[in-house]
C-alpha cells in the first residue's frame, strides 16, 4: 500500500507529465509529438530492464525535444542569450548538439526542472557525451530505436542488445551513425566522437571493444 508522501509524489510526477504535454501539443507538430511518446514509452520500459528509476526516464525522455522543430537561427540566438556554449560546428549546423541544450534550458525555465541528470539526459541525447550517466543512455538509445524509426542499418542489432547492456548498444548506436555520416560525406560533431572515445575506453569491459 502507497503511502500518503508517496501518493502525493505519484500525483505531482503525474501533473508535471501532462503540463509538458499538453505544452508539447500547442508548441509542437502532432508527428513530433506522436515520436517524443514512443520516446517516452521506450525510455521506461529500458530503464526497468536495468532497474533505473522508471518516472525520471519517462520525464526526461518526454522534454528530450522540446526544442527539435526550433529553427537554427533561432537556436543559436536563444543559446547565446542563456550564455550557452557554441562551438564552431554548431555555427554551421546548430540543430544536433543546440537543440538538446535549449530543450534542456526550457526545462528548467518552465517546468522547473532542476534534476542534473534529468537535464544532462536532455542535452545529450543526440551526440552523447563523455562521462554520460545510466539514464543519459536510456534517452539517448529510446530516441536512437523507438518503434516509430524507420529500419537502417543496425537499428534491431541495437534494439537486441539495449536491454542487456546500456553502454554497449550507446556505442554501437554511435558506431552506426558515425559510419552513416561518413557514407554521407558529412561532418561528425566532435561531441559524438568524445563520446564514443569515453565510453570505448571507460564504460566497456575489454571483451566489448572492438578489436582491429
């Protein structure tokens, strides 16, 4: 049986859930919307597999794109005036690394949300990022292979391995999409690549690095 704290606790994730929502539905397209709760749904059900904390997977994964529809003109002048950090690459295509960063600043300006982990799960969900924390990879893979994605290349090779192991299917999600960028002749943002590097060298055991 619920305690009354933690009933009130239950009431209050459950109200700051819908108050994003229905924000999301008046500021967002109905297909972005539609992704950012298969997100949402995604990011719960891996936080049990790897017994996290369910609501705060859900809640960050719900405000992961806030600001993704946010032209980049816009982005960069919105960071700038927060003092966020642009880097050169961000000038030229602010939209992978600035739009996580606004979504971040947007959740605390207007949903108060002052979880640092919370808030570095948003910033970081498309590029990563060095030192990134279990619920970080949550996001950051329930955004990578939501049941909406189209199939590619090594989507259910993730999919397979992301309830087994966090830090292994964030690398090989990585892998994939830095091998599809160079296909493309375009450029890597060197967030991803810092990421990749980290977690090769720090959050795999030898067995899971690739070998050359």
């Amino acid at each position: 049986m619920k305690t009354r704290i933690e009933g009130r606790q239950m009431i209050s994730k459950v109200t700051l859930n819908e108050s994003i929502v229905a924000y999301q539905r008046e500021t967002l397209s109905a297909t972005r919307v539609e992704h950012i709760l298969r997100v949402a749904d995604t990011a719960r059900r891996l936080a049990a597999d790897h017994g996290l904390d369910e609501e705060r997977a859900y809640t960050a994964a719900l405000l992961h794109d806030n600001a993704r529809e946010t032209p980049g003109h816009v982005l960069l002048a919105e960071c700038r005036k927060r003092g966020i950090s642009i880097l050169p690459i961000d000038e030229v295509n602010p939209i992978p690394r600035l739009h996580g960063q606004l979504g971040a600043a947007i959740a605390r300006e207007r949903f108060a949300i002052t979880d640092p982990e919370i808030l570095d799960a948003i910033s970081s969900h498309t590029l990563g990022r060095v030192g990134m924390t279990p619920l970080e990879m949550v996001v950051f893979l329930a955004d990578y292979m939501e049941p909406g994605r189209n199939a590619h290349e090594g989507l259910a090779e993730v999919r397979e391995a992301a309830p087994r192991d966090l830090a292994l299917a964030t690398r090989m999600a990585m892998d994939y999409t830095i091998r599809y960028l160079l296909d493309k002749r375009r450029s890597l943002h060197p967030q991803v690549v810092d990421a990749r590097n980290w977690i090769l060298t720090k959050a795999l055991s030898p067995s899971q690095a690739p070998h050359h």
